[in-house]
C-alpha cells in the first residue's frame, strides 16, 4: 500500500503531499488542474519511461517520491535489498504476525529528459521499478481499456483467474513446447545446412589428414630454428672447440698441454707429501686433472658430432621447417593452432560426419513431444475452458451490480494456431441486452460499457489474484448517473481488501471514498500552479457540489452532494 506521494515541479502542480492510506482515495479537480499527474507521478515511480515533457514550465527538474508500507520480508523486500536498498521497520521487533516495513522510493526528472531513481535510499535503475510495480500496483485507464480488447490482454486476464490450474497448466506445456520447437528447428537446421556441413567435413578430414603425414610435435619449430642456427656456424664451432681441446689435452703438438703441466704440477708437490698444506693443494690438482680430462672427452664427442651432422643434416632441418611453416600457413597462423585444429577436427569431424544418425534422433524426438504437446495443449485448453465459464459468470454478476442489469459476458475459448502460449485465442464478448447478439468488447462495447467490463474484470480477478493497490484513471469515463453510483459502490468494497485511488470526475463516485484529495489549481496572472489539499466536513460538500453542477455554492447541488455522502456512510 501506498501511504503517501509527494511531487514536486511535475505538469501544473508546484508541490503537493497527497496522504493517500488505505481504502478508497478519490481524486478530483477541475479539468486542466493537474489530476492526471497523480498518476503520472505514480507512474514515474513504476518505473514508467520519464518524459521531459513532464517538468513544470521554467523548473529544472519534477521529483517524486512515494512511501509504501510492505511486508518487511517477501518477494518486494528481497528484490529491494537485493538491488542495495533498505527498509525501515515499522512493528516493534517480536511482534506476533507479519512485520510491516516502510519502503521510500523517489524519482527525479531533469528538463533534459535525464532520470534517476532511488529504492530504500540507494540509486537504482528504473528496471528495478517496474519489477516492484509489478509486485505493488495495478494502474487501469484509458490506455488499458483499449488493451482489454486486444486478444492477447483478454487472454492474460483469463490466465491470472484460472490460478494454479491455468497456470500449472500453461508451464507444462511450454516446457514440452520449448523442447519440441528446439528438436524441430535443430532438425531443419541441420537439413538446410546439410551442404555446407558436408563440404566443412570434407575440408576438415583433408586438413587431418595432412596434420598427421606431417605429424608435428609441440615446440618443434622453436627446437629446429635452434638446430639450423647451430649447423650454419659449423665450422666456427669446429675451430673453437678444436682449439680448446688441443689447450687441454693436444696429441699432435710438442708444446705440452694443460693436462701434462697438471700432472707435472702434482708430481712436484707429492715429493714433499710430508708438508700438510702442500699435500692438500697436491689433491687439489689432481682433482682439477681430472676435470680438465672430462672436459676434454667432451669436446672430442661435440667435435665428432659436428663431423657427423655436416650440410647434409642442415638441409633436412631446413626442409622440415619449410613444411611447417607451410602448414602453419594453411591451417593456422602458427604450430600451435595447426596443433589445436587437429585436437578439436576429429570432435567436430564426428559430429558431421553424424549428421544424419542426429536429424533421426531429433526427428524422433519431435514426434514423440509433438504427442505430448497436443496432450499438454489440450489440457491448457480445459482448464481455460473451465476458468472462463466461472469468469463469465462472475463477470455477469458484478456487471449486473454495475447498472448493467441484463448484461451477460461469455468467453469463448477458440482453437488456435500453437504458439508458446497454447493453441487457443480468447473471446470476450458482450451482449449488453436481453437478445442482443454477443459481439466482441472490441466492437460491441461504448466506451461507458468497456469501463464497467473492465472494472467487474478487474473486481473478480482481484479476488483470485490479490493486489495490494489499483490505481483507476477515469475509470467512470462515459458513465453517469445510477451507473456511477454503483461504480462507486463496487470500488468502496474493492477496497476492504486492497488499496484503491481513483480519479474521477463523478461525485457519485467520489461520494464513496473515505478518503477525498482535491488538486487545486491557482492563478496569479502570469504563472498557473496546482497543489493538493484533503477535503473533510463542507469543503468536501462544496468540491461534491461543484462536481455535481459546476456550482459549489448551489443549493440545490449541496443538497445532492450531502445525499450522496450520506447515503456512502450508510452502506460503508
């Protein structure tokens, strides 16, 4: 429920409070005072698309905010909370039932068309709104009743009446329709597609094939670039290596080498093995002795090595890593993506390959949903048919308590092409009198008949579909006299069980409002500006006589003013 609206800068109105509460608020003002942008204000905090359009004349920015009262815990305060928002508890904490809570949220509107909002004082984006509205708010008005009378609203109605029965109805079988509609297209798909796929498979097993004559290896580039880098400088590599062997141990030179001034070195210490430190120093060298001998057998393996690889390896390097530059070029920019595309070609290989065992699959799979569809579309179809007969009915009656006495409402349920939302179209149709033809809201309805259709629609859903508040726009449009009064009447006990805020025009309607807010509209010559004020006690006889004749002062309307109050009191 919405406690109370503050605007500001919004159309006409400067700024207003609106205390709303619960039960039925009437709305009223003169025409061009500003009426509509009570729900223009609710509206923005629905999260509808904010129009600059909106901003008073000569003001920066419209703001409004709202506070609702909510339960502090359920779907409304785990969307707030989980958008970064807070709530302010209203019960002390312990008390038995439901805890109550507070909920503020605001919009801004700059003269720029640019909008903020703020839910439970944290900024959020007006996609937030509107998933709390959907949770909060049902707004009815001009715009909705043209909706009504559209096949896909009239449907939607008839689904929230059904309740479970519908609704478990419809998710079995959009579940089954969604499979179904995913084997059949995947299958049409893959026969469309079935040329293309075949050249892929036939471009892919090439490619495989020519991977595996070559037969890569990871890094296999990177090991040959270094190889023919080594074979190139092979003579430089002989020259140094020879020069540093024939250093250590020479067998062709009379100069003596390191490994012979070594061992001369060690002999001359071990002539005086009786000196410790000379003794020490005597292992020393024969330890570098052998290491020098070590080093020199290695230089004897790499010289033998490169006497070995010669040109003739260099060429074969040189040939291998042509080949897989050139596969690099054709099936990927480097080795490792020639790699890759070998990894995943034989998965994707199979797949094509199993195309046609994959079409029979889903071909198999289609006919076999196909007969759970029907059998799921047929009971969507019953539970529609069974909903719409009390619908109907229930309709009927509340048209009958509208002044619309021999009215009778019947909803056909028509077969349809399937679609994800079933294979019925839904019917409304209105006979208005007593052998009167039924003829489609659409086409058979005035405009005073399509308000009473949708607000006895609305009243009936209401009960199997609670919403905290309604919010009804000109709601009475086209209607007067007796039928207003029983407009009124049926609003007043709309509202025992859910908030409701009607604009209005009709004293016979505002009549029975425990709650009446006036937008006043002033004028100082050069600027016209409007505010809200509640009405109570004479104030609220004079804006039921004004609406009554245009006069507030007339006698004969402030008679009929009080009659009208009275007679609300009396049956409240």
């Amino acid at each position: 429920m919405i406690e109370e609206m503050r605007l500001r800068d919004l159309g006409v109105i400067a700024e207003a409070s609106l205390p709303i509460g619960p039960g039925f608020t009437a709305v009223t003002g003169e025409t061009g005072a500003g009426k509509t942008m009570v729900v223009t204000g609710l509206g923005l905090l629905m999260g509808n698309r904010a129009d600059s359009g909106a901003v008073r004349q000569g003001a920066a920015q419209a703001a409004v905010e709202g506070v609702w009262v909510v339960p502090e815990d359920g779907a409304v305060a785990a969307r707030v909370r989980e958008a970064g928002g807070e709530l302010d508890p209203l019960d002390a904490p312990g008390a038995p039932g439901p805890q109550a809570a507070e909920l503020h949220i605001s919009r801004t509107l700059t003269a720029e068309g640019r909008s903020r909002a703020a839910v439970g004082g944290r900024q959020a984006p007006a996609g937030v709104l509107v998933d709390l509205a959907e949770q909060l708010v049902v707004v009815h008005g001009q715009s909705e009743q043209i909706r009504l009378r559209s096949a896909v609203a009239q449907r939607h109605a008839l689904d929230r009446f059904g309740g479970a029965p519908v609704t478990e109805a419809r998710a079995a079988y959009q579940a089954l329709f969604g499979q179904w509609r995913a084997s059949a297209l995947e299958a049409e798909q893959l026969r469309a597609d079935a040329d293309a796929r075949a050249a892929e498979a036939q471009r892919l097993r090439e490619a495989l094939a020519e991977i595996d004559a070559l037969a890569p290896e990871a890094g296999e580039d990177a090991a040959l670039a270094s190889r023919a880098e080594r074979l190139g400088n092979i003579e430089e590599l002989r020259l140094a290596a020879s020069t540093a062997r024939e250093a250590l141990s020479s067998e062709e030179s009379d100069e003596p080498d390191a490994t012979a001034r070594l061992a001369e070195a060690r002999r001359a210490l071990e002539r005086l093995g009786d000196d410790e430190v000379l003794a020490g120093l005597g292992e020393q060298l024969s330890e570098l002795s052998f290491r020098v001998s070590e080093i020199a057998v290695e230089l004897s393996s790499y010289l033998a090595d490169l006497d070995t690889a010669g040109p003739y390896e260099l060429e074969a390097v040189n040939e291998r890593r042509a080949a897989l530059a050139a596969l690099a070029r054709k099936h990927g920019p480097s080795l490792d993506a020639v790699l890759m595309l070998h990894a995943d070609g034989a998965t994707r290989l199979a797949e094509l390959d199993g195309d046609d065992e994959r079409i029979a699959q889903l071909e198999d799979a289609a006919a076999r949903l196909a007969a759970e569809v029907d059998a799921a579309a047929a009971a969507l179809t019953a539970a529609r048919v069974a909903a719409a007969e009390r619908l109907g009915a229930a309709v009927t009656e509340e048209l009958h308590s509208l002044a619309m006495p021999d009215a009778t409402l019947r909803i056909d349920v028509l077969e349809a092409e399937p679609s994800a939302e079933g294979r019925d179209d839904i019917a409304f149709l209105l006979s208005p009198h007593v052998g009167a033809p039924p003829r489609s809201v659409s086409k058979g309805a005035s405009g005073g008949e399509l308000s009473r259709v949708m607000l006895a629609i609305e009243v009936v859903i209401a009960a199997a579909d609670p919403v905290p508040t309604f919010v009804f726009d000109e709601v009475d449009a086209g209607v007067g006299g007796a039928a207003a009064i029983e407009i009124g009447r049926r609003l007043a006990r709309l509202a025992e069980a859910s908030q409701v805020i009607v604009v209005t025009h009709l004293a016979q309607v505002a009549a029975f409002a425990n709650n009446h807010l006036s937008v006043v509209k002033t004028n100082d010559g050069s600027v016209t500006a409007s505010s809200v004020r509640r009405l109570e006690g004479a104030d609220r006889e004079a804006e039921m006589a004004r609406l009554l004749s245009g006069l507030a002062d007339s006698d004969s309307a402030l008679t009929h003013a009080r009659e009208l109050l009275e007679l609300a009191r009396r049956e409240r």
